[in-house]
C-alpha cells in the first residue's frame, strides 16, 4: 500500500520542506553577499534551512526584482487615455 498524497504534504510540512525559497530570503541572501564581497569575505554560499541557495535562483529574483521596479515607476502620458 503506498502513502496518499495528502499525508506526503503533512510529512512535508511536519519536516519543514518547502518547494521554493521565500523573496524575503533571497532578498536577505543578496544583501549579506553584497557585504560579503564589499568585506571582501570570501564565503560565495548563502545557506537557508541548511542548504545553498542556487545562484541562478538569487540572479533570476534580482531580474524580476528590478523589472517589477521599472514597471511601477514607468511615466505615463498626461491627460488620460486616448
């Protein structure tokens, strides 16, 4: 008989794994390499739940980080819409 997938997700739950690292984390990794590399530490790992944050996933939040930024700050014309 095998585990049905509701009692997969409470065991997950119960261990603490989580499918994605939250913006707040990655946010906080970002900063504390950047004083890392300002320091001129040479640790490149950023740890969260005792595994690395993959560097791809930290340089992908900074893109979408600074796209949402660039969209909220766009001009608009004045005088409404056309």
């Amino acid at each position: 008989m095998c585990c049905s997938p509701n009692s997969y997700k409470y065991y997950f739950n119960q261990w603490g794994v989580n499918k994605s690292t939250p913006s707040r984390v990655k946010d906080a990794a970002i900063v504390a390499l950047g004083k890392r590399v300002k320091n001129r530490m040479s640790s490149p790992k950023v740890y969260y739940k005792d595994h690395p944050i993959d560097k791809k996933k930290l340089a992908r939040h900074i893109a979408a980080t600074e796209k949402k930024k660039l969209g909220n700050s766009s001009t608009k014309p004045l005088g409404g819409s056309m």
